[in-house]
C-alpha cells in the first residue's frame, strides 16, 4: 500500500490507546496523525516495544515502511542515509534523505593529491537560506587494478578521513582487498554485474555491507540480477541503471524514472532501492577540455537530482560546477508542507549603539537571509525586528494579511528594543509603505515610522545618505 494512503485511524487501531503521553504527543490519536505525515518514528512509542505489542508494531512497521528502502552507508555520526523515499512527486509528501554526493580518489592519485581531495571535500560548505551545504562521502576507485595499490590508498583514506567510503572496482580481488582494511565501516561495495555477483554476493554477505547492483540500459536484467541477490539474503542494495552521457542521457532519465515508477506506482520490491548515478563518466565520454567536461558532469548531477537519484559519484571538486548542484538539491529536499521561515525576533547586527536604526522584516527564510547578508556586506550595526509572516515575502505579506500593523506592533514590544536605543524610530521595508501610518497607530503613536528602501541592497547607501539625518532631526 503506497504510504501516503495510509489513513490516521488505520495507524491508530495498532496503537495502545492509552494516551500515556510518553511518546511526547498529547494523545495516540496525534502520534498516529504524526506517524503518517513522517514526523515522528514509530520507536517513539515505547510502549508499543513491549511484548504484548510486538505484532502490533511488526504491522505498523510494514504498513509505514518507504516503497523505497533506506539504506545506510558508513558508521558513527558521518554515515549516511539514501532512499527512504514515498512518493513520485514531492509535492505529495516531501522527499526523505537528500542526494548523496560522494567525490572520487583513484589509486593512480599521488598522496599529496589524495589528502588535497580529502580535505576539499571534507571542508565544502556553502550556506544557502541557513542550510549548510556539504558534500557526502568519498568514492575509491581501482583504476591500476592492482590489489595492493588499492589496499594502499583505502588505508591512506581511511586514515584520513570519517568520511563514508564507497569502493569501486568490479575486480571481487580488488574490493576484497579494501574490505580488509574498512569492512567493519560498512562502506558501500561498487558493483555486483552480471559476471561478478556470485563472488560480490558472498563479499556482502561475510562483510555485511551494502551493495550496489550495475547493470547498464537494461532493467529487466536489473531486476533479474537483484532478485537474485535478494533471494540470496541480500537487502541492502543500491541500483545503477547506467549514466550513459554522450547519446544516452534520455535513456539514462528514461531507466530512473521507471525505477522509481516501478518501486512506488507499481509497489514492485525488487525495484524498492536507492537509485545511484555516476556523472563522473562525463570524465570519460565527453569531448572538450576539462572544465566542459565538469560542466557537463554539474548538468548531468542535476539531471538525475531531479529524477530520483539518491547517490551520485562526481569528480569535479570546483565550487562553480557543485554549487549549482548542492543547492538544487537543497531546493527539491525541503520540506514542501513548512514554509522556508526563520524564528521572528530581534536581531542585532555590528555594535548598534542607542542611535542605530532598527530595521523591519519578515521571516520568510530567503528574505531574511538577503537582508541579513546585505547588512553584513555594508558593515551596518543596528537592529533587525523579524516579525512572524508565516513564512511569506513582505510585499505578499502585506497583501495577504500575513502582517498587520498590530502583529509589528505587538512584535515590537515584545522584542524589548525599547530598552536598547533611546530613539523611536522603526524603518519598514518599501515595500510595506503603505502600512506605516497603521504601524503608528498601532504602537499609539510611540513609535514613528520611516519609510526604508525598496530593495536591502540599498540599507547601506540608506543609513549613510538618510539615517543620520533621520536620527538628528530628533
Ligand atoms: S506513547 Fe504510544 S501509547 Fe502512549 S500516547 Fe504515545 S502513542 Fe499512545
């Protein structure tokens, strides 16, 4: 049964119905509400962990469980989850466990050059709306085919990193030789094909690790191999379908998409797996130098972000080619039932003195931080009222109702600023002009409003040009 069916009372009816409160909801009836929009784990319930109610929780458990598996990779606070997914469309839920993305070493790398690859991904990080965007893991990669240069460089990475570890070669020798070194890390072992997967089926099962299943533009063999392995006792797997760049892409889209149709739509569990792809082959199948080739290896990450991947493996380590990825990524992982908001309140930006001037916003996310970022650009000290729109940009908030003259109003007093400048002057965006002689009203008349600029980039020019007039004419 496709999750999202899943009604509250069906939930409910293998609940204790004690209302004992000890999953931290005030009733069953609102964890069973939560259960189904994913925002509590059943394990919440302990009572349900009880004997009695093991049956009950075996059933709730296969009733919420994803129609894509979760399958974790690495150990300790780094590791990482894929898959878990619900639903086709985000819109219909939201999608779980954002995209992996894991950067390769080979073992042709010099140490000098591996360490640099380490730390460039280690120390990725780019803040988007308040999100830290980072990178994932690493993925190893036999290049010499040679069972003691691989062993060497896992040992070299391994020590060097807490990274999860993907290790790459379709050689058993080779990847039995890394799983020496990190098999207890449980790192993903890439990839079971059509010849090898006897030997990779037993390197899984001894080492207990999660494997990747690679049959290229075929899923009917992608499914034969994967029963195989599941009927084997394998239940950690990961599918690769192919990344085929030059003249494939649309076959590559077409293979993900039917995976992920045929795990949810269909409910088929063979293909109930996290879905990786490799745009690193752009490294190899495209023409052009070498910053074509990441830039095609950024179009081809975003590709497959879009259609359901949930592991990609990249070469390029250039801020301007993973950028455009990560924060995609970040765009189709949010959650689309919250609005992308901040906590209102009061901010204090610099050394604000008694005369700095407090500025108005709301707390819709990606306002908030062009604001903040704009103060901070032009070394402005003062105060930032953010007052609570449900999320909603100013000019719409204005528009709707979302913020009134009594909820600045009332923002304001509560933010105490009183207390922090001897001035009673609040400058409201321009776009909220037309609220201003409310806002005076509202605050019975304690507080004089001016009108600010249109667009914060301006705030600077604005403190400079009309602020220390403003404060002086007091
Ligand atoms: S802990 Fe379980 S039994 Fe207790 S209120 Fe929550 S759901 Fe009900």
């Amino acid at each position: 049964m496709p999750a999202k069916t899943i009604s509250p009372i069906e939930v409910y009816k293998f609940l204790p119905k004690t209302n004992c409160k000890e999953c931290g909801e005030p009733n069953c009836m609102a964890f069973a509400v939560k259960l189904v929009n994913r925002e509590i784990e059943l394990v919440k319930c302990t009572p349900l962990l009880k004997d009695e109610y093991k049956d009950a929780y075996k059933q709730l458990w296969e009733m919420l469980k994803p129609p894509v598996k979760e399958v974790e990779i690495g150990v300790g606070d780094k590791r990482v989850k894929i898959g878990g997914k619900y639903v086709i469309h985000r819109h219909e839920l939201t999608y779980f466990n954002p995209t992996a993305i894991a950067i390769d070493i080979s073992d042709d790398m010099s140490e000098e050059e591996i360490l640099k690859r380490i730390k460039k991904t280690q120390e990725f990080s780019f803040t988007y709306i308040g999100t830290t965007l980072k990178l994932n893991m690493l993925a190893l990669r036999s290049v010499s085919n040679d069972k003691s240069k691989f062993k060497e460089m896992v040992t070299y990475v391994a020590n060097n990193t807490d990274l999860p570890l993907i290790l790459c070669s379709f050689n058993p020798t080779i990847i039995e030789a890394g799983l020496r070194v990190i098999g207890d890390k449980k790192p993903l072992i890439y990839a079971a094909t059509l010849d090898n997967w006897r030997e990779f089926l037993e390197l899984a099962s001894i080492y207990k690790c999660p494997l990747a299943v690679f049959v290229p533009n075929d899923l009917k063999m992608l499914g034969s191999l994967t029963k195989t392995l599941m009927d084997n006792g394998l239940s950690d797997l990961v599918l690769d379908p192919g990344t085929i760049p030059k003249g494939g892409l649309s076959s590559t889209l077409n293979s993900f998409t039917a995976l992920r149709w045929k795990a949810i739509s269909e409910g088929d569990v063979v293909f109930g797996f996290p879905i990786m792809g490799t745009p690193i082959t752009a490294w190899t199948c495209m023409d052009g130098d070498v910053n074509l080739k990441a830039w095609w290896e950024a179009c081809i990450a975003n590709m497959l972000i879009i259609r359901y991947a949930d592991l990609l493996i990249m070469h390029s380590l250039d801020g301007w080619s993973l950028l455009p990825v990560t924060i995609l990524r970040q765009n189709i992982y949010n959650d689309p039932r919250k609005p992308v908001s901040v906590e209102p309140g009061l901010r204090v930006f610099g050394n604000p003195n008694e005369y700095s001037p407090v500025f108005m916003t709301t707390n819709f996310a990606l306002t908030f931080y062009t604001v903040k970022s704009d103060i901070e650009v032009g070394k402005v000290d003062c105060y930032l009222l953010v007052v609570n729109s449900e999320g909603i940009a100013v000019e719409c908030a204005v528009a709707g109702r979302k913020i009134t003259p009594e909820s600045i109003a009332e923002e304001l007093l509560k933010s105490e600023v009183d207390k922090m400048v001897k001035h009673r002057i609040l400058v409201i965006p321009g776009k909220a002009a037309r609220l201003a002689g409310a806002i005076e009203d509202a605050t019975k008349l304690r507080w004089k409003v001016v009108v600010g600029p249109m667009d914060s980039s301006e705030i600077p020019k604005f403190v400079i040009n009309e602020w220390k007039r403003i404060i002086q004419s007091v």
